[in-house]
C-alpha cells in the first residue's frame, strides 16, 4: 500500500471527526454558517476531494490490481465513496427530494437523465462511473457496482467498467449489477436480477 493509499484510507474517519465538529458547532452556535459547515462537511469535501482526485488520479477502465507498489487510483476513490456506503441514510435521505440524488450524482461525475426514480434503499458503489438514460425506475434494495475484485496469484485483480442504462429501463427490487452492464432502451428486468460483468440486456 503507497504513502498516499493509506493517507486515504483514514479519509472516512476524518470526514466523521469533521462532522462531529460541525454538528457541536451548530449545537453552541446555531447560525446560517453552522448549517452550511454541517453539510459541507457531509456532502461538499467528498465530492471536492473526489473530484479533485479524479482530476489527477483518473480510474482506469480495465484490469488492474491492488497489490503493488504503484498507486491505485480506484482505492483511493473508494475510500473517498465509503463513508455513504457504509452510513447509507446520508444519501436516502436525498432520495426523498425529487431530483436531488440525481443532481448528486452528477457531482460525482455520473451522467444521469431527467425523470429517473430512485428508491430509499439503493447502492450505488462507484458514483462516478454510471450513465443512466431518461425515465428510468430503480427498484428497492437495488445494488449497481462498477468494479471487482478477485483473487489472482497472490495477488488483487481489479476490474473496473461502466455500468450503462438506456431510457425508460424498469429495474425491479433486488437487482444486482456488475461491472460493463450494458442495459438497452425500454427493457423491463424483474425482480432480484443478477447480470454478470460485461453483460448486455437488449
């Protein structure tokens, strides 16, 4: 693991440290300023970070693996990511506002069409690496990840691809998606589909 891997890995401990401050912040102060270091902390530094990390650090698409002595820039943007996955309610709540995740994920660098609904319990691993169409349903407990990992002579393999949805796409509860899904326009996918990577759905 390189100097700037493990620098990463203590992000998500530093992003909650910096809440608990702003949150103590807004509670012997509350102000306009304390609301906004609330949820700049929450929201605004990990998408600046990420950002700013795929600026000079891009994810490749492709193969590579974890173990080394060279920098993986799909690890350190993992642990930018991590935080959400593992306090999952941060981002169902913005599912409650029409529109918001969606907006969200544009930040992260996803390409998201207009009218698509998103569920409560969704997960979404890999923020910015998702294009998904126009009028797209996601059903509940959906899951949709843009990478894998698998064990290969002593070492990590790791697969990165976009997951790609067309429009007007129904996604029923319990879908999982792996890696270079391809999902053609208007396709209907009942419940507790599983596609496997690089999969395509006409």
């Amino acid at each position: 693991m390189t100097f700037l891997s493990t620098i990463l890995s203590f992000f998500p401990t530093f992003i909650l440290m910096l809440t608990g401050a702003a949150i103590v912040y807004l509670a012997y102060s509350p102000s306009i300023f304390s609301i906004l270091a609330v949820l700049l902390s929450i929201y605004g530094l990990p998408v600046i970070v990420y950002r700013w990390h795929q600026w000079v650090y891009p994810v490749p698409e492709g193969i590579t693996y974890l173990c080394g002595k060279e920098y993986s820039p799909w690890w350190g943007s993992h642990q930018i990511q991590v935080i959400y996955i593992t306090i999952p309610v941060l981002e169902a709540v913005l599912r409650l506002i029409p529109g918001a995740f969606s907006f969200w994920l544009r930040l992260w660098g996803a390409k998201v069409g207009r009218n698509v609904y998103w569920t409560p319990g969704l997960e979404i691993a890999d923020r910015g690496l998702l294009e998904i169409g126009d009028r797209v349903i996601m059903g509940h407990r959906v899951g949709i990840s843009s990478h894998v990992i698998k064990p290969r002579k002593q070492n990590l393999m790791l697969y990165v691809k976009k997951v790609k949805i067309g429009n007007d796409v129904f996604v029923g509860a319990g879908s999982i998606f792996a890696p270079g899904v391809v999902i053609g326009d208007g396709t209907f996918l009942t419940m507790a589909t599983n596609l496997s990577p690089n999969q395509q759905v006409p």
